[in-house]
C-alpha cells in the first residue's frame, strides 16, 4: 500500500535504508531538510519535521514521504508560501526520488499528491523549480502541469528553470 506522509519514530529502518542508498551513490539529498547528516539522531529528524515552522530562514511547510512495500521511495517538502529566496530557487515543492526507484513514474505521484495537499491548504498556483541540467525534474514538473516561466541565474551561474501550475 502506497502512503504520502509524514515520518514517525517506527520509520527508523526503512530511513536509514532510504539514506544508505543516497550515501552509497554519493548524491545530494533532495530535498535536503530530510538530510539526517544535518541533525543528531532519528529522533531530532522527525520531531524537526513534524514541528517545521517559519523562521527567519524558512517558511510553514510540511514534509511528507512516499512510502510504498516497507520502502521510503522519496519525500517532497511542501512549502506551504514563498519567501523571495523561495521565488527564485525551491519554489513550493522539492521532491526526489532514491535512485533505484527513478525512471518508475515515482516522480510524478510524489509532485501529484504535493501538489493535491498545496490545494487542500488553498494555494491555487504552484512554483515549482529545477537546475537547467536536471531535465528528468524537468520532464516531470511538465508532466504534471507546469509551463515554463522565466529562469533566474544564481550568484554562482547555475541556471535555474522556474514553472507555474496551477492548481485549483
């Protein structure tokens, strides 16, 4: 049975397989919040998770994971409004999907069921953000409604394409 929702204490196994395999493929955690290298311990993470509340570096947003079979499959961080920092890169959603589960349609049921909780919170039009280079994200904001808006360019020079869904 697949769920999206959040973590709780009895998901310890099936999130240290999840990290595990991010580690053993030396990626980048997406989204980053559920990096277990940024807090002490299981516990930490999922209370930090549970009580994730703007401050002056984040907004109100809310994480939930794809679980399907006793996997984690991926996670999305539901950014719940935008700041301007979220404006240019992040957007309301930032999802990924562990590597041996991509290519699978993963992608789109994490950014459908995040998109369906952003409507049920009432936002009606959705920003949703990629690097140029990342065209699987790209494929599957696209197939999920998005249509390209303008790009923005970090200080750095990455490229960072920009879509609008709208939701309601």
């Amino acid at each position: 049975m697949v769920e999206f929702r959040e973590l709780t204490m009895a998901d310890e196994t099936l999130y240290c397989d999840y990290m595990k395999e991010w580690i053993d493929h030396d990626e980048k955690v997406v989204p980053e919040i559920t990096n277990i290298t940024k807090y002490n311990n299981f516990e930490e993470i999922v209370h930090e998770l549970a009580d994730n509340k703007s401050n002056d570096e984040t907004v109100d947003n809310t994480t939930l994971f794809l679980i399907d079979d006793d996997k984690i499959i991926g996670a999305a961080n539901i950014r719940h409004h935008l700041n301007e920092k979220l404006k240019i890169i992040g957007g309301h959603v930032g999802y990924g999907v562990r590597k041996s589960y991509r290519g699978k349609g993963f992608g789109n049921k994490i950014l459908k069921k995040s998109l369906d909780y952003l409507s049920r919170i009432g936002v009606q039009e959705a920003l949703i953000t990629c690097e140029k280079d990342n065209e699987a994200s790209a494929a599957v904001i696209l197939h999920n409604g998005g249509e390209e808006i303008e790009s923005s360019t970090l200080d750095d020079g990455t490229v960072v394409r920009r879509f609008q869904i709208e939701i309601a």
